[in-house]
C-alpha cells in the first residue's frame, strides 16, 4: 500500500498556489448541476470526493467537462435546472465523499424518483441521522441502516413534495444546514434554520450567487422554495485553507521557515483556524487580498515564519470553528510551551475516522505527552517528538498531519496507507518535496 517516509529536515522554504477548496469544489458542483445554463467553475479541486460527486450527477444525466489551464483546472457544468435530473439506471456510490452524500440527501429527497446512495467502508460507519430527522420533518422519505439507534448508509431515498420548516439544530454541522437548504429550494413555502453557532456558509454564498431567494440574519438562515437558479457563468474556487494549514503548521514548528502561499481562501467562517496560531504567537501575516472572477468567497496570499509557539485553551466554540484543522494544531500543540486543551472535541469520533483516538495514538508513538478524558484532548508541549512507523486510519488529514509531525522529529517517519490523502490533497506530496529542503527524505 503506498506510504509515505520523511525525516527530519533544516527548513521549509518557497512558495506555492494553495490547493482549491475541497468544500467549495463539492458545492459548486451540486449547486450548478440544478441551475440553468453552464457554469464554469475555475480552480476546480480535481481529487477523489470531488470526482465521486461529478460522477453522482453525471448518473442524473449532467453533462460535464475538466480542462487544464494555465490557472488550474477548470470544469464545466452544463445544468439541467432545478427540474431537470433524471432517475440515475443504478446506485449513486459516493465513495468516502460524506460532504457530497450529507448534503444531496436533501436535493434527492425532493426528486421525482428513487434514489440509492452508497459508499466505501467508511463512510457506511459515518452517522446519518443528524441529516435525515430535520429532512424527514420536510416530508423527506428516507431509509437507511439502523445500528444502536442511529441510522448509516445506504440510504433509500424516495422523492415527495417537502414542506418549509422551522429547524433549530441540534448540532453545530454545516453539512445538516446545506442539506435542508437544498431540500428547502424545493419546498413549498419558506424554510428557516436557526444555529447554535455560525459554521461554514459556503453554500449560503453560493446559492447567493446562483440567485436562490435566501436572506442571513446572525444565527439564523431562510430560504424560499421554487425560485429557479440561474448560473452566473463563472464561478473561482479559493484555495483551502484546511489543506494549507499543514504546511503553515510545518513553517511554524520548524526553525528557519519562511514560505508564502498564494490565493488561500479567507473565509470568516472558516479562517479561526489563524487566530488560534497567532495566539499561540505564530508568525503569519497576509500579503495581498485578491478578488479573482465572478466570485462570493474572499481569498489572500499568506507569509508564514517560523515561530515560537506558546500553548493555549481552546473552548467548545472555538473547536466547532477549526474543527478539521484539529489534527495538525495537536501537531502544533506538541511545539508550544505549557499545556494545550482542546475541548469538546466530540465531532472528531465521527469523521473518516475517530481522529481523537488516530492523533493520540500516533503522536504517543512520536513520544509526544498526549492523551484524552473524553472528548477533550490535552497535549504538553515538549518541542521534541521521535520517528516512528504511524497509520493513516485511513483518514487523510491524520496523515498529513503526521507526514508534518515527521518532518520536525528526530529520525525517520512512516506513515502507512496514505492513498487516502488523494481525498482531498492528491499534490499533497508533490509542495512536500518542493518547499523540503536541506537532505529530507520523502518516498511516496
């Protein structure tokens, strides 16, 4: 199985384009696959969750096209309108794709057809309840694999006319909310959605974008059904700052760092993950602010220094803010001088993997002072970690996180099953290599 083998190095340096937002990648797809006319979609992140959602729809007979160009990838979408699917001949198998299968069971809910999603080992074990209780009190017809109380894949999903609702969620999740946001443009009447917290409104921007009948008031979300998206023509994915924050990570616990990092997306609700370095003392600074294309999502070029990190406290809010960026900030914690608390960290158990339960096991083998009580996980900052042969639990930010925790240990490093990584990072190991320098090892 590939793997991949680094060791400790003197520095990263250099610059490079940040990868294109995977979350948003996903939605443009979806969201350009019910509007009328052809969308393109530039900086398309062309990885493993994103093809398994261009293959869904292209089941549902939508036609689409990935170029190369000068700028990235560019994929056209010929949209069918909000009408316009067809009954796919068998299944949908999404893959490990739990975006794309959490947020199409409220587009497929409202189809005038049945529809079968299924997907890889792991996203069969991932919890769909969460999505299915609030579609399901739309009108939603929707089936799954009961286990304990809680409802996986595969999912059955016979399309009905849905109803508006009024839905205070439960659980701080952008995937529910832009689930019933897709079942919401198709219900009859309006749809509210009241948050315990803000998260992730890549798909209120976009929707935004494509003309939908959506209004945001603090906390709460509402949506209009029946109002016919239109495509803007152009769309630009930002880069992600999720993927990013391993090689900021990296240049900030490895002395002599200095590396730049071009078009990283700046969205508020999703660029905490900064402001938790920088009180942690991180030397990260933007350079230029960009406005590129027919774009809703604000994007910058970074510098990144080396630093000396100080530990820090992070609350229940603050975790629903990072929470994917979790993985390396408990790399990043093993740096920092004095005692870090991440707390409330219970969505980690229900990612690709239990990521709790992968980070502490791995970094306990690198001999980081590392453990859990509950959900909560607790680091002493040593600023000294040891090689070691690590899993991937196949979960891609667990291994890269590990491949930059490596990077700043004494000794070699292997992580094994890292094909996950193509998830969303397949050029993960290719920037490795041209910002590595000063004799690391790197075998993939």
């Amino acid at each position: 199985m590939p793997q991949i083998k680094v060791g400790k190095i003197k520095s990263l340096n250099g610059e490079f384009v940040a990868p294109a937002d995977k979350s948003v990648s996903q939605r443009a797809v979806i969201i350009s696959a019910i509007a009328a006319g052809k969308t393109r979609i530039h900086n398309f992140l062309d990885c493993d969750d994103c093809q398994n959602a261009i293959r869904a729809f292209g089941k549902m007979g939508i036609e689409t096209k990935l170029k190369d160009t000068k700028d990235g990838k560019l994929l056209e979408v010929w949209g069918r309108g909000l009408y316009g699917l067809i009954r796919p001949k068998s299944n949908i198998y999404l893959g490990n794709s739990g975006t794309t299968m959490r947020i199409i069971c409220g587009l497929m809910a409202a189809q005038k057809f049945k529809t079968v999603l299924t997907g890889d080992k792991l996203l069969s074990a991932r919890p769909m309840r969460r999505v299915i209780e609030p579609l399901k009190a739309m009108g939603a017809d929707i089936t799954g694999c009961i286990k304990d109380k809680q409802l996986y894949p595969p999912l059955t999903i016979s399309g009905r006319n849905l109803k508006g609702v009024s839905y205070k969620m439960p659980v701080k999740s952008a995937q529910v909310k832009s689930s019933i946001l897709m079942a919401g443009l198709y219900a009859q009447g309006k749809t509210k959605i009241s948050e315990i917290l803000k998260t992730r409104d890549h798909t209120e921007r976009m929707l935004r974008l494509f003309g939908a009948d959506i209004k945001v008031n603090g906390l709460e979300v509402a949506i209009s059904g029946k109002k016919i998206l239109i495509s803007p023509g152009n769309i630009y994915i930002p880069g992600d700052i999720s993927s990013c924050a391993f090689f900021i990570v990296g240049a900030t616990i490895i002395p002599g760092s200095k590396i730049i990092i071009r078009g990283v997306g700046l969205n508020p609700t999703r660029s905490y993950f900064f402001t938790i370095l920088k009180r942690m003392g991180a030397d990260v600074c933007i350079l230029k602010k960009k406005n590129l294309h027919n774009n809703s999502e604000p994007c910058a070029d970074i510098k990144v220094c080396s630093s000396h990190l100080s530990a820090t406290v992070l609350t229940e809010e603050e975790v629903a803010y990072c929470i994917d960026e979790l993985p390396i900030l408990a790399v990043a914690a093993c740096f920092a001088k004095g005692i870090t608390r991440i707390s409330h960290a219970a969505e980690l158990r229900i990612k690709e993997t239990d990521r709790i339960y992968s980070m502490v096991t791995n970094l306990k083998k690198m001999g980081a002072s590392i453990h859990n009580e509950g959900n909560d996980l607790i680091i002493k900052g040593t600023g000294r970690l040891k090689g070691a042969t690590l899993s991937s639990f196949g979960d891609h930010r667990t291994a890269m996180s590990m491949a930059i925790a490596g990077l700043a240990a004494i000794g070699d490093t292997t992580i094994k099953n890292t094909q996950c990584i193509n998830k969303s990072y397949p050029d993960f190991s290719k920037i490795l290599k041209n910002i590595t320098l000063a004799g690391a090892k790197l075998l993939v």
